[in-house]
C-alpha cells in the first residue's frame, strides 16, 4: 500500500503537492495549477489548506544507500 508523504525532491515550497502527485501518479504541475485555481475560486482557502497539509503530512523518509 502506497504512503502519502511530502516530497523531498520535487518541492517549490513544502513538498506537499510534489507528494500528492507521486501518490496520484501525475505531474505535479497540474497539482500546482489545480491548487492555484482552488485558492483563487475559494478566496484563499487553498492556502490554509496548503498550510494543513504541510503540516499533517510527513516527510518523505530518506533513501538509505
């Protein structure tokens, strides 16, 4: 079963949308154009919504070598 984590390598400012597309299996651009469209429509409430989920979501784990 796949984990949802924030991304470590794919992150502009929290890693949360670069997860949320590993996890969904498409491009994190079009998280990011969605999470924009949702914080324009919602007067904002995208960006509480980032700040949870930057927060509840955890890191991804670091890749041992």
């Amino acid at each position: 079963m796949q984990r949802l984590y924030r991304s470590r390598t794919d992150r502009i400012l929290g890693g949360v949308c670069g997860g949320l597309s590993t996890y969904a299996d498409i491009d994190p651009n079009i998280i990011r154009i969605l999470w924009v469209a949702l914080t324009i429509i919602s007067v904002g409430i995208g960006v509480v919504a980032y700040i949870v989920a930057w927060i509840l979501i955890p890191e991804e784990p670091e890749k041992s070598q």
